[in-house]
C-alpha cells in the first residue's frame, strides 16, 4: 500500500472522527435490499432536515470510532452500513429513519450515538416516537395557557353570576 493511500485513509479517518464528535445524534442502518430509488429518497428526506447520509469503510468507521470515544458502536459495524450525521436536531435523524423503516422493510437501524452516548436500535426507535420540538413546544404553551383559560373562564362567570343577582 503505497504513502498516499496510507495518508488518504487517515484523512478519512479524521473526518469520520470529527463527524462523530460534532454530530448530536448518528443512526447506524443496514440498507442491503433497498432499490436505489428508495436510497435516493431516503437520502433526500435525510437531506431536507441537514442530516448527512454517508457509506464509510467498516475499518475506517471502527477506527474513527475509538478517536472519538464512540467505539462501543464498533460491535455494529459489519455489513453494509450507512451512517445518519445530525448536527443540529437530534430526533430528525432518528424520525426520518424509523418512518422511513417502517414502509420499507429492508431498511434496518442497527445503533445509534445520541448526545455522545452509545445507544441501541430500539434507544434510536424510541428517541423517533418523541414528538417533534415544534410539538413539544405546543404542548407546553398549551399547559402554559391552562391556568390563564381557567381563570378567564371563572372571571366571566363570577361577572355572570353578579349581573343575574343585579338584575
């Protein structure tokens, strides 16, 4: 093996690591048995939420793995795999991929790294039942607003109740 590919690898391997490093969640799947048109759509949905879709080496993903202290995800890495970087939401991945699981049978999530931490498959498949941050944040404006609705409601009927007696 000559220099350069030794040197080539070992930026690859970096890159890997760094990747590792500033992503706040990665899903792990196996895709053997999907058509390239469900790969490209997978990979355009994974894209329309800034999620990196990449196929690495195994040895050069095991290797990145240990720099970045993830290597409990190594056990995993066998077979075809192609990894789900996200930076910034660390549910879009893992929503994208099980919903995307769950209409075509071939595609299998094997593991996943959320916030640092090594997680397994049914971790990442719990993560995508979580409600979507928009969500979430409508649920707590709603249990914000509860309060203020009630005290508004019983306001209007004590001013009901005192214009009856007026009356």
């Amino acid at each position: 093996m000559s220099i350069a590919a030794i040197e080539t690898k070992k930026v690859h391997v970096q890159e890997i690591a760094e990747k590792f490093q500033s992503a706040s969640s990665v899903v792990v799947v196996d895709y053997r048995g999907l058509t390239v048109a469900q790969v490209t759509e997978l990979r355009k949905q994974l894209r329309e939420a800034g999620v990196e879709f990449k196929v690495y080496k195994n040895t050069l993903t095991r290797r990145a793995a240990e720099i970045a202290g993830v290597e409990g995800i190594n056990a995993v890495l066998t077979g075809p795999n192609a990894i789900a970087f996200s930076k910034e939401d660390v549910v879009a991945p893992a929503k994208i991929i099980n919903d995307f699981a769950k209409k075509n049978d071939a595609l299998e999530i094997k593991a996943g790294i959320i916030e640092g931490n090594v997680s397994t498959a049914e971790d990442v498949k719990a993560l995508a039942e979580l409600p979507s941050r928009e969500g979430l944040l409508s649920m707590l404006l709603s249990v914000l607003q509860a309060p203020i609705r009630n005290f508004a409601l019983a306001t209007k009927a004590v001013a009901e109740q005192k214009e009856e007696q007026g009356a």
